[in-house]
C-alpha cells in the first residue's frame, strides 16, 4: 500500500507541471497547492514503506461507506463550488463531513458553516485567492 500512495502520489505532484498559466494567476498559483499535497502524501507512502504495520486492522463496511459519502460530497462541492460560490457548497460539505465524524446534528452545521467562513477567508485574505467568489455571482450585483 505504501508504494501505490507514494506512486500515485507522484503522479499527483507531476500533473501541475502541465497546466498552462495565463498570464492572470492567483498568488499561490495553480500549481503550488496540489503540489504540497502531494508531497505529503510521498512523505505518507514512505512511512508506510519505512514502517509497516505487521498486523493492520481493516475497517468494517461501514467505514468504507462513509469514505464513499466523503468523495461524494466532495465531487459535489467541486461541481458546486462556481455557480454558488465557496460559503454555501463549503458549509454544506463541511457540515456532512462533520456529521460523519459525529453524528450530532447542531454541532455538525454549527462546524460547517464556520469552517466555510473560516476556510474562505484563510483563501481569500491569507493566500489572495482573489477569484474566489463567496456566494453565487447573480446575488452579488
């Protein structure tokens, strides 16, 4: 396993390389975030190449339903994320993915919808992400 998340890593850091810049960009770049990620992930795959564990223990079929909702809701959130803006598709993302940590409704949209306000202004402000739009363009005038 490790070498097929250092592996897929890689690939995942090679990708940017081939995206072509205009000459508009954001601060951070196009290719500055998956990058980072996917060094994280080739630190990850080397531990688990380093350091195997002798005896894993394998989730049950809830565990792999729940990583099935997760890529789901966020599949959802990419496709979403352009006609409604980052707050209202991130604080719905967020509050579903809270909820599958702990099933506690309240908590889990109170968790959402400052997570969504917390995220979009470390991109905005923080990174400049200055394409970032925070609700749907047709509210917004």
């Amino acid at each position: 396993m490790g070498l097929v998340v250092f592996g897929v890593a890689l690939a995942y850091i090679a990708r940017p390389f081939q995206i072509q810049s205009g000459f508009i960009t954001d601060p951070v770049g196009s290719k500055t975030f998956p990058i980072l990620i996917g060094a994280v992930a080739v630190i990850c795959g080397l531990v688990m190449i380093w350091k195997p564990d002798d005896e894993p223990d394998w989730p049950g079929l809830g565990a792999f339903l729940n990583i099935a909702v997760s890529i789901l809701v966020m599949v959802g959130f990419t496709y979403a994320l352009k006609p409604l803006g980052f707050l209202i598709p991130g604080a719905i993302c967020t509050a579903i993915l809270s909820y599958q940590i702990s099933q506690k409704p309240v908590a889990a949209i109170l968790s959402g919808i400052g997570l969504s306000i917390g995220l979009f202004l470390l991109f905005r402000f923080a990174l400049r992400l200055e394409t970032l739009q925070a609700l749907p363009k047709d509210w917004l005038g």
